[in-house]
C-alpha cells in the first residue's frame, strides 16, 4: 500500500496502546487520524488529546464515512468482523489490520524488531532514545502510553533509516487470521528476549510457540542479525537452531556480550559489559531503570547501537538518558505515606523479576503487590506458574480477572482459586475483588514507607484515578 497517497485514516481501537503509537506516526507522515474506541479511559488519552487526535466513542458502522481512504483494526472489538469493518468493506474502504499496517509502514526502512515475552517494550523505547541521542534520527511504533524522554510512543521521521517496533507472535485476528503478527515484518536486526508459553488461546502447546519463534527469525537476510538473550534457555535454544548471524548477550560466561558488576545505588543500576570478540570492556555504564533485566534490555540496545555504528560514550549517554515509559515500573506517586509504582507484568516470569527489581532498589521496605491476572485462558495456563510467582513479596492482593476483549467468561478459574493456591507458597494473600473493593483494602493494609508494585495488563491502572479523586494521599 502507498502511504504517501493517502490523506485519512480510521483507527478503530485507537486508544489501544499500539494503536496509539500508529496514529503518531500517520499523523508524522501527514495523514490525517480519526479513531473510535470504549468509553473507558485509557492510558493513551493523554496523548491522543495533546496531538489532536480526536475518537468517537463505541464501535460503530456510523463512524465510517464516505472519503475514508484506509481503516486499521485491532485484534480486539470483533476483530475484522466488527460492524466499522463491515462498514469499510461494504464501502469499498481498505481495510488492514494493526500488524499489516506495522509492517507496510516499516518497508521503506531497515526494522528492528523486538521479539519475546517480557522487554519488548522497554528495549523498543530504549533503543529509540539511544537513536535518537546519537542523532539518527529514528522512526518507532512502541505499544506504551509514553517513552520518557521522548513525550512520545511513535514518530516518522522521513530522512532517518532506522525503524524499531515490537513483534508480536500473537496472531493478525483470532479465528479469522491466525498468522502470527510479526510473519509480516522484514527485519534486518531481531532483539529476542525471553521466549515462553503466553498466548494458550492461539498456540496449544509451548512447542507450537517455539516453532512461529523460529521462523520468524528464519526471515533474517544474510546481512541480517539475531541478538538473542543466552540467559534464557528457550530463546538460546531457538536462536541457535535459526542457523542465522547470532549474537548473544547476558550474565552467561560464554555470551559475546556479557553483563558484569552488577550492582543498585541510589536508585540506579550500575553494570560492566565485556565483548568477547574485540576483548573491550564497556565500564561504567548506569541506567535509570531497576532490576537485573532491565540491565539485560540495556545490553541488547547497546549490541544494537554497536551494530549500527554507534561510539561506546553516545551508546552510554543515550541509555543513560532513557528515563522509563507508561505502566514500566512507573512511579506513581504517595499515598498513605506508601510509595506506589504501576507495571505491566501479566506473565509469571515478569512478575518474579519485578517483584526481585523492586527488593534490590528499596531492600528495607515492605514489599506489597496488588496483581489483576489478564485473561481466563492464560490464568488457567499458566495457573501452577502463577501460584508460584509471588513468594518473593511481603503481601499480596489479587483483583478479580481481567477478561479481553477476545475471550468469554470461564467459570473454572478465578482470583479466588488462584489465592488459594498462591498461599500454599506465600501464606499472607488476600483475594480482593473489583477496583472499590481493592480501594478499601489498600486503605486498610498499606502502610507508610511500603512500597506497593500494582501489576497487570488490563484495567488496574484505574486504581489511581480512585486514588487520586479520593485524595487518600492526605
């Protein structure tokens, strides 16, 4: 598709959070955006209002008017079967996907993508900020609310080479398209980090994810390159069977890129890299993020930037200029004299390390985590992980599931069920219920100097409006 040529576009599902970031970067090449979307706030509404970025609410075949020259849809809402779509179709209106419309835009660039479950965002945001800093003038599409410095979660930039973006191996539209996202994507570098089981409503085993993984990174050109995490088992497993240019990075002896020296002051991580291959030591380097695997998402943006050409010193300014982005460890404030931070977590994995982030930053303060579990299908999936994630905590709050859009209700698993089990292995668990409900309890439990992780991927940031109108700070 020819993007130059189009003049408007429709986003319905705009204040998803990549979809969010595409309209930025429409608005960038000179397209004009409308979108439609929930009543519910969203993250993204902040910076859909600052850009002029205007969305009618609900999804509606009235929201589609004649002239429309593109329509892009999520996977959520219907999919390509929700009545805009339908409306589009009938009009003649082309209409693609958010992976197809993320892939036709990265053509005219050499891509570089962000594959795995856990960092794709933070590496995306990172390695954009690192451009950026070393004036390459880098266009991205990062699924988050905002990247901090940047004020921004996507951009165009005509004259740069560089596109970053997330790839995803969830599938274009469930049941209607159920090829994986990022089998659109012609990549010239792949940063993979942690490859587990996360999507059981579309792949049913672990084998099947592993496989879409590994002919994702098969589509590498010969000048292409794999940068793969070796801390992980599975990614390493995967990257070596691809028979692609590899480079790997970690805390592993034998890595071309390993972390050293690890160490948290002051609310910073501090860390060494070696480089196997020039016998180089990279000292000194410090970020403003927490926990040993954001010191691993520096490591691959830094292997990036040296690929690409970037000076040592500008590769450390620029990480060290990355300030964090939406619902990634993001500070929220004070309340009840308690110190309260958002994240994304939804995975077992993540959870345990941003549970193990937040102890090695604050290591003499009680640690309260507040989780919503996304998804029936994943919960059920992953239940015995789950029950297992939180042992690191002090105490823990878990708010009643968070059913996408993309799924029905499952009667045989519940928070209920998931804090029983959870308190085989961390006795002091509390089943919460709904953002009220979680309200009184934080009121009840939370004490001054704790500090309070709130996690999840659905709607559990609204506990902060509550918050905040209630002015409970006080």
């Amino acid at each position: 598709m020819n993007f130059k040529k189009i003049r408007n576009s429709h986003l319905t599902g705009i204040k998803g959070v990549g979809m969010t970031a595409l309209a930025l970067y429409f608005q960038d090449m000179g397209i004009m955006v409308s979108g439609s979307d929930v009543p519910e706030k969203f993250v993204t509404d902040e910076i859909l209002k600052k850009r002029n970025i205007g969305w009618s609410v609900g999804i509606n075949s009235d929201h589609i008017k004649k002239g429309t020259e593109l329509l892009v849809t999520t996977g959520a809402h219907g999919g390509l079967n929700n009545d805009e779509v339908l409306k589009a179709k009938k009009l003649k209106i082309p209409v693609l996907t958010y992976a197809e419309a993320l892939a036709e835009v990265s053509y005219e660039k050499e891509t570089i993508c962000v594959c795995g479950v856990g960092g794709k965002t933070t590496i995306g945001s990172m390695l954009s900020v690192l451009l950026d800093s070393a004036n390459l003038s880098p266009s991205f599409v990062v699924g988050v609310g905002n990247i901090s410095p940047l004020n921004i979660s996507g951009r165009y930039i005509k004259d740069g080479r560089n596109f970053v973006c997330e790839a995803d191996e969830y599938v274009l539209s469930p049941g209607i398209d159920n090829r994986p996202k990022f089998s659109l994507l012609k990549p010239k570098i792949i940063i993979a980090t942690n490859i587990e089981y996360d999507h059981p409503d579309v792949y049913e085993n672990f084998d099947k994810t592993k496989e879409v993984f590994l002919q994702f990174f098969k589509k590498l050109p010969k000048y292409g390159y794999l940068i793969a995490n070796a801390d992980n088992k599975n990614t390493l497993d995967v990257a070596t069977r691809s028979r692609v240019n590899l480079i790997t990075y970690g805390f592993e002896k034998n890595v071309d890129y390993r972390i050293q020296g690890l160490k948290f002051k002051d609310q910073k991580t501090l860390f060494s890299i070696y480089i196997r291959k020039s016998k180089k030591l990279i000292d000194n380097i410090v970020i403003n993020v927490p926990g040993k695997f954001n010191a691993e998402n520096a490591a691959a943006s830094l292997v990036a930037g040296d690929l690409l050409g970037i000076g040592h010193e500008e590769i450390k300014k620029g990480l060290q200029r990355y300030l964090g982005c939406r619902r990634r460890f993001e500070d929220m404030g004070m309340f009840f004299g308690a110190s309260f931070y958002d994240d994304y977590a939804h995975h077992p994995g993540e959870i345990k390390v941003t549970i193990q982030a937040s102890k090695e930053w604050f290591p003499d303060r009680r640690i309260a985590v507040i989780f919503q579990p996304h998804t029936y299908s994943r919960t059920k999936a992953l239940f015995d992980e789950f029950s297992k994630s939180f042992s690191n905590a002090d105490v823990v709050g878990l708010m009643d599931i968070y059913s996408s859009a993309r799924e029905i209700y499952d009667p045989g698993v519940s928070s209920e069920l998931l804090a029983k089990e959870i308190r085989k292995h961390q006795k002091n668990c509390h089943y919460l219920g709904d953002h009220k409900n979680t309200l009184s309890w934080i009121k009840e439990n939370v004490r001054p100097g704790d500090v309070v992780l709130t996690m999840g991927a659905g709607d559990i940031f609204y506990l902060y409006d509550l918050l905040k109108n209630k002015d409970l700070s006080k």
